[in-house]
C-alpha cells in the first residue's frame, strides 16, 4: 500500500475518533454548563423601542419577554425590531407585536439537542427555562462552540507521547474549567492513607459528615459519598502513593476531587469498563477489587474527567449538581 493511502487511512481514522468524541461530548455536556446566566429581558408593556435599545446596547439579536414572575412569555428577534420600523409600529407595547410560542430549552438539556434546535430554527440564541417557566439563561450558538472548546482544553486522552504532563500541569489546574486550581480554598482536605486496606472508606464517611452538616441534600450526600468512596479505595488498592480527596462547595453545584502520585493507570479506557480490574487476588478476597470503582464514580456523578499515566499519578474530578439535573 502506498505512503500517501497510509496517510488518507490515518487521516480518515482521526477524524472518526474526533468526530466520535465530539458526539459523546454533546451528550455529556449540558445546557447549564455553557449558558449565559446574564440575561437581558423586558416585560410586554415596554416598548419595541425600548427593546431595539437594549439590542443595540447589549449587542444582542434577541430579547426574551417576561412577566412579573420572571416566566418567559415571549420573544422580541432584531427581525421583529425591523418591521416595526418599517410599519412605523416601534413605539407600541411589546405584547402586541412579540413572538408567544417561544421554542426554549432546559437547562439540563444537553449541547446535541442545542444544535439540533439551532439547525431546524434557524435562530441565533434560544432562551433557558427552569420548570417552572422562568428564564434562567440564554444560549447562543457562540456558546456551544466555547463549551466544545473548553473541553477539548481540559480533557486528556492518554498518550505515551505527553511525558510529565501531572508533573507540569494538570495537578494545578481544574479538569473541569481549565483554569487554576486553589487547593487552599477548599472546603474540605483529607489525606487518603494507603497501607491499610481496612482503612478505606474512611474519608468517605468522613466527607458524609462533613456535607450533612452543611446542609446538602442527604440523596446528593449519598451518591458523592459512594463515588468518592470508589476513588479513595482505588487509591488505596492501586496507587501505592497517599492520595488526597479535595471537596470544594459552590451554589450550583459540589466539586470533589482526588489526586495521588502513585503509579497511575496504563490505559483510562479498559479501566472504565466494568468488571475490569488489576486488583491481586488477597484485595479481591477481601470484597474489594470487582472491577466497578470507576464506572460507579461515572455513575453517580454528573460529570467526571480523569487523567492519569503509568508512573505518575491519578487525578479525577467529579461534579454533583445540587439541582440534581
């Protein structure tokens, strides 16, 4: 087979993986995630002049219309400010000339229904609603690129090429949002000791605690004491390294994460399938080691982005919305 058909094979290859990983991104990601929650409305009694000023001021080509209670009512496009201009109609109430069947989306929705909803409209932005029909957000197609980007930026693929990449970067920076990482504002630390295998699940119980007595939902509790269970007995089975579990705690939603210097995993993909597993057979005769750690971490998280290679190290960090979508 010729060079150049090799390089067309390859290429075509690349580009199936890209696209595949795009896919399952777009199914991952939710609306809420890339969202803008600064959002620019008016009521119906405004004027079609008031809204082409907001536009212009707000360099926007929409405006979603809601009444006292914050539900969306309607929707006034920079299409709608120019027939009014032309009709000689733009200091008239709002209500008279608005779109009413708005199409919106939720923000659990994920980024696939986004584009879907982008191509067979044709509009530029789509308003968010919560369920009771208040605007929380508006997404534009903008948007969408910039989460897509965003997590092309933080996600690690395994590859024997990238030497020192734990070392240089990603145990300083958030999987999640790319940026950097302030170890010193968590809100819980806990060191994970790995030479007793009896000992783990102890920063689990002790992270329960720690949450309960914050307020959380006992059923959001719940799921993120199982997940970072897993990841600490991970540690403690695999790592032969200490580990540390970092909890930091936001408004919308529960950040954990766990890192360890240890001797990291080989391949991300095999790991995550269920029933895999390295453990020795003294680890497995003491109920641990079946193989589920990651995938259940996956799970009963909404959202986990792991990086690892053999030799240095594990790092995961896991989302838990407090809304539960």
């Amino acid at each position: 087979m010729s060079e150049s058909r090799l390089e067309t094979l390859e290429g075509m290859k690349l580009s199936n993986v890209f696209l595949d990983s795009l896919m399952q991104i777009m199914n991952h990601l939710k609306i809420k995630e890339v969202m803008s929650k600064n959002v620019h409305v008016l009521t119906p009694e405004k004027s079609m002049w008031h809204a082409k000023e907001l536009m212009r001021l707000k360099k926007v080509s929409g405006i979603p219309i809601v009444n006292s209670e914050g539900k969306l009512v309607g929707i006034v496009s920079i299409e709608d400010i120019i027939l009014a201009l032309e009709g000689n109609y733009i200091n008239e109430p709002i209500e008279r000339h608005m779109t009413r069947n708005v199409v919106c989306l939720k923000p659990s929705d994920n980024l696939k229904k986004a584009v879907e909803c982008f191509e067979r409209y044709g509009y530029g932005r789509f308003p968010v609603t919560d369920e009771k029909g208040r605007v929380v957000g508006i997404v534009a197609k903008e948007d969408v690129l910039k989460g897509l980007l965003q997590w092309f930026s933080t996600v690690y693929t395994h590859d024997e090429r990238r030497s020192d990449v734990l070392e240089s970067e990603y145990f300083y920076k958030s999987l999640l949002t790319g940026e950097p990482l302030d170890k010193r504002g968590a809100d819980f630390v806990m060191e994970i000791g790995y030479t007793d295998i009896n000992m783990a699940g102890v920063v689990a119980a002790r992270l329960k605690e720690f949450l309960i007595s914050k307020g959380v939902d006992e059923k959001l509790v719940r799921r993120i004491a199982i997940a970072t269970y897993e990841a600490e007995a991970n540690v403690v089975i695999h790592s032969g390294s200490n580990g540390v579990v970092y909890c930091f705690l936001g408004q919308d939603a529960i950040r954990v994460r766990v890192e360890d210097y240890g001797k990291g995993i080989e391949n991300v993909d095999l790991a995550m399938r269920e029933g895999f597993s390295t453990a020795p057979d003294h680890i497995r005769e003491l109920g641990f080691g079946a193989g589920m750690g990651l995938p259940n971490m996956k799970r009963f998280s909404d959202k986990m982005v792991i990086v690892s290679e053999a030799g240095k190290g594990v790092v995961v960090e896991m989302l838990f919305y407090r809304d539960g979508t």
